[in-house]
C-alpha cells in the first residue's frame, strides 16, 4: 500500500493507506472498501505484514482498499476539543466520516479505481462512527462543519463549535467562507453500498474491562497502553498459537496514542443511545462478526444476535462467530478467512447496489 493525504477542508487533513490503481479497470460494480481502524492503532493496522495484509486480496479480487488514519490518529486532524452542545464524540465523529471524509474519499479516488459504491470496514472502536455514518446516509445528504453549526446556533441562540483544522482566530465570516468552498468541493452523497463491523459488541466481558478502564483517565486528552498489556489481550501470548510470531515484532510500531473521550463515550455513553438514535436507521447491509476469543466482548450467539438484532432496517444482516479468532482479527491467524470473507461479502454488496440502480 502506498500513503495518502487528503484535504477535506481548508485546514483539515485526512491521512492512511491506499492500494494503488489497476491497470485495467475492475469488473462492473466494484466496490471500495474504506477502512477504519480501532482505538490506539492507525491505518497500518491493515497492512501490518505480508500475510496480515489487506493488498494482496485487494490484488485478487481487484477491489481496491483505503485504510484511513481516524481524526487525531498520526497525521489526521483531530476534532476540536469543546463538541457541539448535545452531542458525544463518536456521534460528532461519525458525522464527520459522513460529511466530510467519505465525500473527499469518493471525489478522489472514485474515479481513478473504477469503483461504483463504498463498503466500509470497522473494527472495536470505529464501529460506532460507522454506524452513525451509515445512519445519516440514509437520511441526510452531506453537510460541512459551518452548516451544521449554523442550523445548531439558530436553535440553541448561540451555540460555538468549529470543526477540524479552524483556525483560533479565525472570524465567523472568514470560517464561514471557509467551509462553503468546502462543502461545494465535497458536495454529494457518497454511494454507500454496506458497511462490515467486528470488535464491538453489546456484553461486555467483564475481567478484561475491569483491567484496562483503571489505566484511562477521563481527565486525560489521550493515553497510549503499554504494547505488552495489548499483546496479551488482544493478540493472546505467542505461546497460544493464535497470532504469528511476525506481528509480534510489529507490535510496538502499531501501537499509537489514542483519545480517551472515545473510551469513555464507547464504554459508557454509547449504550444508552445507539439504538434508536443511529442502528434502527441503517438501511444498507450489515456484516457483523465477534472473534471466538475476543477480549473485550462476549461472543455468545445471544450475545451476538442482539447487536445484530438493533440493525431492524437493514437490508441484509449477517452475523456470526469467527472462529479461532481474537479482538485482533485483522492480525490473528484466523484473519486471512475473515479478510477473505470481507472482500467477498463487499464484492456481494457492490454487485447488489448496481443492480439496485438499474
């Protein structure tokens, strides 16, 4: 994969890896997987060694495959610190995957790859923004930072934001302008034809979170975990079998700082709202898996058919148990059958929204 870096605004930046164009042009209705990687890693995650590697699918089944750095991941800009008033981080997140990052992402590469709609991968922590995202597709058409905050001002009176990249002394005026020549860049739906979820979940397993939430301070901006403790849950010992001995020796180049907000709104907020607010407008297929071993979640079928089970307008809901799989599925032995699986569930997606279109 070769690294991208994407003007979204005027002053934000979107960043990640990418596989490179085909000489030839894809089968019809081909899709892009869009990638987003879960809390403390970035988009290496994808493409971390040969073999636990998205590219050479990619290569296979000639669908091309974006891997993008979340906001405040390694070069993305990150969100502005003081968040609308009534909204978490993950739902302001996810309406910036909506209006402003998969808009650039499609008028950028859409044409180049040859592709007619976006499957979106996520895995643990960038489950929720996806959902959001997915939500909003199927109901609004996107919209830039200025706009939403205009619309939140003349409810509220007089409610401040400012989204990515503004600059502190920037006038209403002059951001306002800004944004505009943003949104008329990035003006038009992206065609979203899926999105493949997996690390997330609703039954929370317990040891785990009762280990890892006493290492998050809420009063912290971000926080970086000790690579042994993530080796440990997330990839399980090399005495197990389950991940090769060369993402052991990727681990510490993988691990990155994260923001703790997320933790917080994931573990804490996000349970109480997701539902209604956000899983229940879904209209696309839904691909969602827990690995057999994951460490943060129960993968219980009940477990399992409950989160599935919140998706009531979707399309097309799979689920299921990826089994000799960990938290790490991307990175575990058991992850070239789900990569596989993912690509080919994607390629079913694309196909079915062209033939939708007709």
């Amino acid at each position: 994969m070769e690294p991208f870096s994407l003007h979204v605004s005027s002053n934000a930046v979107v960043t990640g890896l990418r596989t490179p164009a085909a000489a030839k042009p894809p089968p019809k209705d081909t899709p892009l997987i869009v990638a987003l990687h879960g809390g403390s890693y970035s988009a290496d995650y994808y493409n971390a060694t040969p073999v636990n590697s998205a590219s050479p699918y990619s290569t296979f089944l000639g669908v091309p495959f974006i891997a993008i750095n979340r906001p405040g991941y390694k070069d993305s800009t990150a969100l502005p610190d003081a968040l609308p008033e009534g909204r978490t981080f993950l739902q302001v997140e996810g309406r910036y995957l909506h209006n402003e990052i998969l808009p650039a992402v499609w008028k950028a590469y859409a044409t180049d790859y040859g592709v007619t709609s976006i499957v979106i991968l996520a895995h643990s922590l960038s489950a929720p923004m996806t959902i959001v995202a997915a939500a909003l597709n199927a109901t609004e058409t996107p919209r830039s930072f200025n706009e939403e905050r205009q619309e939140q001002k003349q409810k509220d009176g007089n409610v401040e934001g400012q989204g990515p990249g503004r600059e502190q002394n920037t006038s209403d005026e002059e951001e306002g302008k800004r944004q505009e020549e943003s949104a008329k860049e990035n003006a038009g739906s992206y065609p979203l034809a899926g999105i493949i979820l997996s690390g997330f979940g609703t039954t929370a397993n317990i040891p785990t979170m009762t280990r890892v939430q006493p290492l998050v301070d809420p009063n912290a901006p971000r926080i970086t975990f000790p690579v042994s403790l993530k080796d440990e849950l997330m990839l399980f010992p090399p005495s197990t079998g389950f991940t090769d001995p060369e993402v052991y020796e990727k681990t510490e180049e993988l691990n990155t700082s994260a923001s703790v907000v997320e933790f917080v709104d994931g573990i804490h907020i996000w349970p109480s709202y997701w539902r209604e607010k956000y899983a229940k407008h879904v209209k696309c297929p839904v691909l969602y898996a827990l690995a057999e071993k994951d460490c943060f979640w129960m993968s219980t079928q009940e477990a399992i058919e409950d989160f599935a089970g919140a998706f009531e307008n979707s399309v097309r809901v799979d689920n299921g148990v990826v089994l000799g799989g960990i938290h790490c599925l991307e990175l575990c032995r058991a992850g070239r059958g789900w990569y596989a699986r993912v690509f080919g569930w994607a390629v079913e997606c694309g196909v079915a929204f062209g033939m939708r279109g007709k």
